[in-house]
C-alpha cells in the first residue's frame, strides 16, 4: 500500500510570513470546499497549493516573454 509512485520530488524548505501562511490556509479551505461540492474527496496540501501558484506565475511569465502585446493572466490584447 502507501501512495502511488508520481513523478520525483524534490525537497525543499520555504520559509513564509504569517500573512502568507494564512493565505495558503484560505485557499486550501476553498479548494476543499469545492472539491467537497463537485462529489470529490481529494484533500490540498500546502505543497500542491505552492506548487500550483508557481505553475500559474509561471505560464503568465512565458505568454508575456513570447507575447509582449498580451497580459499573461487573462490573455486579452494590451491595449497601448
């Protein structure tokens, strides 16, 4: 038994502020609470939700690079 083998990780120690320990703590919650709502079980740690934000920032980072006339969060056309 045990969990199921994924891809590797790496462990890495972050250190954070109160304001945002409180912040990864409200998006768990939501996150649980919708995932409660749609019938699922699936429980967020603190890792998934920091792992998340950073794929986020990421993908905005890149479509800004490769697309400098476009926001990289919403993907509308900056008007100049």
């Amino acid at each position: 038994m045990g969990r199921r083998k994924g891809e590797p990780k790496e462990t890495v120690a972050v250190r954070l502020t109160p304001d945002a320990r409180i912040k990864i703590n409200q998006i768990k919650l939501s996150r649980a609470r919708s995932a409660a709502f749609n019938g699922s079980r699936r429980s967020f740690t603190n890792s998934l939700i920091i792992e998340h934000a950073i794929h986020m920032y990421h993908k905005q980072w890149d479509i800004s690079l490769k697309h400098p006339d476009t926001c990289g969060a919403c993907g509308q056309k900056r008007l100049y």
